[in-house]
C-alpha cells in the first residue's frame, strides 16, 4: 500500500465503527475541530449533532464582530432541528459582552440544553445579567455559574434532581434568593459558595430556619454565606474568611456552631485576621469523628496568652490523623497550639508546618523546628513535617 492510500484505508477504517464510538472520539476535540471532520462525509455531521458534551469558549474572540460569529456559530448548533441525543454537558465560558440580541440568544441555547435533558451546566459570563430559568430542570445534576448576575424579584427554583451546586462571584437581586435555592435542591451533595452578591440585602435569615440539606456531603463556603445548622452533616467542610457577621462576636460566633457529627476533613482560611486558638478548640469539640484539620491563617490579632484545654477533645483522642497549620508565626500561642496537638493526638500520622518567615514577633524558622522536634509525641508514628 502507498503512503497516499494509507491516510485513505486508515479513514475508511474509522468510518466503519459505530456512531456512538466515533461520537465518543469527537468528544475529547475542541468543538470547532471537531466539526471540521463533517466535510469528510454526511454522516459526520450527524455524528457532530449527537455529541453529549458541548463546551464553547470565546478566548479567541478579539472583537464583536468575531463575538458575533461566535454566538452564530453555538446558534447553529444548539437550535438545529437535528439536535435529538441527551445532552450531558453544555460548557458556556465568555470573556466577551453581551447586547439584548446576544441575551436572547444565551437564553436559546439554555432551553435549547434543557429540551435535550441536559445533566450539566458550567456557565462562566463577564457579569452579565441572565435569566433565572436555569434554575429550573428536572434533569440538572450539576450546576456551576461563575461571574453573573441573576436579578428577578420573584425568583423561582426547581432543581429536584441536582447534586452539585457551585456558585462563584454570582450577584442575586434579593440575599434570600440564594436560601431559595438551596431549599429547592433536596438532593445536594457538593455546595460551594464563593463571594455572594446582593443588590438588597434582608435583616432577617427566616428562609434558613426550616432548612437543613440532609444529603449534603462537601461544603465550601464562607462564614457568612450559610448557617452552619444547614450543613453539620457533611464529611468535608471548606469554610473562606473565617470570621463572625457585624452583629455578633467571635465568642457567639463558635457558640453557634452545631455538632458535625459526620465531619472527617476541615479547613479553615482565616483571612486578614486571626482571633486566636480558643475559637479554634470550640470548633474542634463540635468535630468528634475528625481526621484532617487543614488551617491557613494571617495577622494575628489576639495577644492575651492562651491556656490549653483542660479536657481531652474526642477527635484527639480517637481519629485526628493530619495537621496542618500555614502560616505559623511562631509565637507563644502558636507553640502553645502545635504542641497542645502533638501531645494529644493519639493517632496523629503527620504534622505539617508552614512557617511564615516576614513575622518578626515570633521565632525564627529554626528555633520553631528545634522547639516542636524536640516536643513529646502522643502518636509515636508522628512525622513532622516543615
């Protein structure tokens, strides 16, 4: 065989397997090269509107009318009548703006996604204002919004089936749209909420009285974003500026918190401020199957000396396996802290600190390492780790 009939036979081999193997083989090109094979054949083409995963990203547009082709081109796509298959993922990423005739056809294409069942919906828009309707599915498992405004005073969710829930930078009209939400998602497993905007914001939190999310198995949050009550029975927990609202001190703050009876894994990013280790054992007493506690901190504010426990913490005594604390200033309460853990935890595997070397109040990195080696260890197959 010539090497100019080899390309030939190797396409006529291809076009022999199935469409749904070939579909499944245009799923791992980018869109747009992916439909630059349907001048091979007819059949290409109907391969190309069965494909399941649909992504578009506009990193490439330079201007509006470049945008425009864009918008034509997804129009094409999403809005033809050849369009049959269930569709598992619509991927919408735009840097770019839009105009009302944009808006309407963003709002098409979402219908469109959710006419063909759509299970998964990762939308990225540069602010823009978009219909509340994506809130509404029968077959959305995964919904994640970054970067937009969903502004309607009457806002209406239904989201039976939806297990994933990543809201990033998103701005709502009203503070209690964001606990409709939830309340409409009775299956939610993963929740993450990054920086939550509100055009009018609501005095008084009734939405989240009656709500705990009984399914909900990871949660990244802020602080302030959602009560602790409506999420204590996950397994892991991510909390973001760790700190209490306006109204309430740090003191109440921890006093709030409910027991994660099922919690193994936390982490805590204390931002801009730190208000010492005693919020931190309140939390811990609230977390007695724990086995990761992962701690990011800066500018510590507390200067009174903090005394350690007096009664042993459950999760040290029987489940605490790693322990990681960033950004240690080596200070006395620091110290106090780390050794309060390695001579407590019981089953403790691995010890990792994370020195901040720009303190000049605590230790130098060296006088820290040579204070915590030489500290006792509960767990004899303790590793510190710097």
């Amino acid at each position: 065989m010539s090497q100019s009939e080899e390309p030939v036979a190797a396409m006529d081999r291809i076009s022999q397997l199935s469409n749904d193997i070939l579909c499944h083989i245009l799923s791992f090109l980018p869109i747009k090269q992916a439909f630059t094979t349907t001048i091979l054949s007819k059949r290409w083409l109907r391969v190309c509107y069965s494909l399941t995963v649909l992504s578009f990203n506009d990193e490439t547009v330079a201007d509006y009318e470049t945008f425009r082709r864009f918008c034509r081109f997804i129009d094409t796509l999403m809005l033809s009548n050849q369009q049959e298959s269930q569709l598992k993922t619509f991927s919408l990423k735009c840097r770019f703006w839009f105009n009302d005739d944009n808006r309407r056809s963003f709002d098409g294409w979402l219908e469109a996604a959710k006419q063909r069942r759509v299970e998964e919906f990762h939308i990225f828009l540069n602010n823009v204002t978009m219909s509340s309707n994506i809130f509404i599915s029968q077959t959305l498992v995964v919904l994640k919004l970054e970067n937009l405004r969903v502004e309607d005073e009457n806002l209406c969710v239904d989201l039976p089936s939806l297990k994933t829930l990543h809201l990033k930078y998103v701005c709502f009209e009203n503070q209690n749209d964001i606990k409709k939400v939830l309340k409409a998602c009775p299956n939610l497993e993963d929740l993450h909420t990054s920086y939550p905007r509100y055009i009018r914001r609501c005095e008084k939190n009734k939405e989240f009285r009656s709500l705990f999310l009984s399914k909900l198995v990871k949660a990244d949050i802020g602080s302030n974003d959602v009560p602790f009550k409506v999420i204590y029975n996950v397994k892991f927990l991510r909390v973001i500026k760790v700190k209490p609202s306006l109204k309430k001190n740090i003191k109440e703050f921890f006093k709030g918190i409910p027991v994660f009876g099922n919690l193994i894994h936390i982490e805590l990013w204390f931002y801009g401020f730190f208000h010492g280790w005693d919020g931190v054992v309140q939390l811990l007493q609230h977390c007695p199957k724990l086995q990761i506690l992962y701690m990011r901190k800066w500018n510590t504010s507390v200067s009174k000396d903090w005394e350690c426990p007096i009664s042993d913490l459950e999760c040290l005594s029987s489940h605490l396996r790693s322990c990681t604390i960033l950004n240690f200033e080596g200070s006395e309460n620091d110290l106090r802290f780390a050794k309060y853990i390695l001579q407590n935890a019981r089953r403790l595997e691995v010890m990792t600190i994370g020195v901040n070397s720009s303190s000049s109040d605590g230790m130098q990195k060296h006088q820290i390492i040579e204070e915590l080696s030489t500290c006792p260890r509960m767990s004899s197959g303790c590793k510190l780790s710097f």
